[in-house]
C-alpha cells in the first residue's frame, strides 16, 4: 500500500504539478540505495535451502555509492560509464549475499564488461549510421526529384527498422553474456555455478514472448514469465565437490519488512539479472 501510494502520488503530479513529480522523481533516486539494499535483504532471509537460510549484508553506505555515485557519473558521461556501474552492481549484488553463515564471493572483472558493451555497440552501429546517413541526405535535398526523395526515404526508414530489429538482438546479447559472467564469477565456499545461457536462445525467449504476448492482447503475460523464469533455472547448475552443501552452518538474521520489496517492484527497480 505505501509503494501504490507513492506511484498513486507521483502520476497525479506528473498531470497538475509537474515541479512535484520531479522533486519525487529526484527523491527516489537518492531512495534508490535503501530500497535495494532492503529489497535484496526481504527476498534472501525469506529464501531457504535445506533447511538454511540466506541472508543479504551489502552496506548501505557502497549502495549509495554505485547507485547514486556512479549513476550519476554515468548519466554526466553519456553512457560510458554504464558498464563499470554494471560491475560495480553486480559485484554488489552477487557479492554480498550469504547462505547460512558462508558469504558469497565475486570474482569477475570491470573489463569484461567493457569488451560485452563494446561488441554491443559494434551491433548498433550498422543502424545508427543507416539512419545518420539517411538523415544527412534528407538534410541536404534541395533540387532533387520525387525518386531520389523516396530512395532518400526508403533509406532512412530501413535504418529505423534495423535499429528496431537490432534492440531484442543486443538486449538478448548483453544480458546473456551478464549472466554468464556472473554466474561464472560467484562462488561460495567450494561452489561454484555454470551458465548455458546462450544469446540465442535468450533473444528467440524474448521475441516469441513479444509476439505470443502480442497476439493474445496481455493474456500471455503468466505464461510468457513462466517461461523466463524456466530459461535462467534450466541452465544454470551448481558446480563443486561432491557434498558441497554438507558443510554449511545456519547464521541467525533478522526479519526484515516487505517496504523496500514491494517499492522495487512498484517502480521496476533492476535487482537481478533476469
């Protein structure tokens, strides 16, 4: 209720004060480290395996600065800092959860994620300079005749279909490789995990969702989560000595209230990698 009554506040402002809604907008992204960090402490200590529970201790203190330090650096940097606040992120986030007693570790590296983003853009950029090509012509056109203004058209339109078309592909892409990343990169104890996530496969899950979903006008939604969720577990394996989990110890927590939970989900915070 308090998470629908905050969004309930903010739409309302957005129509009849929109200097309300930014102070809101600016409010929860400096609420954005609290949030996190209750978030993924309500979702780990209600979590149990065998009888043990996982537990989240990522600090305050770091959140705010990745989340709010380093947005902010991002946005001031046109994106190139994206895939260090990445990094940063999911070192924060894989790093500091806990199973019983035993602390996960992170062991990836920030130019991993620079190389994922780098061959990203190298997909973006055959659109992108289809539709500046495009563009530059249309710009330019001063005397020519009907045909040439189509073919100037029909080029800067094939450059805006790529670009739409390439969206799911690097979306798939980055995603994929992030989750190998991080899967490979965590460790706990003597475990570790292995990743089957292929960018392939992720891109066809996320089209034929869109179209199924598409086509059914929403009613595919449960369906369409249903078979995300079934992706991310069905390739993802344990990997360690055998009876790995025998030598973990329970670690008391305490409960932690569903605020920072539910506010993540009204306002679609990204706290994990599917």
């Amino acid at each position: 209720m308090i998470a629908f009554g905050l969004f309930a506040v903010y739409a309302l402002a957005q129509e009849s004060l929109p200097w309300v809604s930014l102070a809101l907008l600016a409010l929860f992204f400096l609420a954005t480290p609290w949030i996190v960090v209750r978030s993924l402490q309500f979702n780990a200590r209600n979590s149990s395996h065998r009888g043990l529970r996982f537990d989240f201790r990522g600090d305050l203190g770091e959140a705010f600065r990745i989340f709010v330090g380093w947005g902010l650096l991002m946005l001031l940097s046109l994106g190139m800092a994206l895939p260090y606040l990445l990094y940063r992120k999911t070192a924060f986030i894989a790093g500091n959860h806990a199973y019983g007693a035993t602390r996960f570790s992170f062991q990836g590296r920030a130019a991993s994620f620079y190389g994922i983003f780098m061959k990203a853009s190298l997909i973006m950029l055959v659109p992108l300079v289809a539709i500046f090509a495009g563009g530059v012509a249309l710009a330019s056109l001063d005397h020519e005749g009907p045909v040439e203004m189509a073919e100037m058209i029909g080029a800067l339109g094939l450059g805006l279909l790529l670009l739409y078309a390439a969206l799911p592909v690097v979306m798939g892409y980055v995603k994929a490789r992030v989750a190998r990343l991080t899967f490979l990169g965590t460790r706990i104890g003597a475990l570790g995990f292995a990743g089957r996530h292929t960018a392939r496969a992720l891109i066809g899950l996320y089209v034929s969702n869109l179209l199924l979903i598409a086509l059914t006008l929403g009613l595919f939604i449960p369906w369409a989560q249903v078979r995300s969720a079934r992706f991310w577990l069905d390739n993802l394996a344990v990997v360690g000595p055998e009876h790995g989990l025998g030598s973990f110890v329970a670690a008391s927590g305490e409960g932690v209230a569903a605020t920072g939970a539910e506010m993540a989900e009204a306002f679609d915070v990204d706290l994990g990698i599917a």
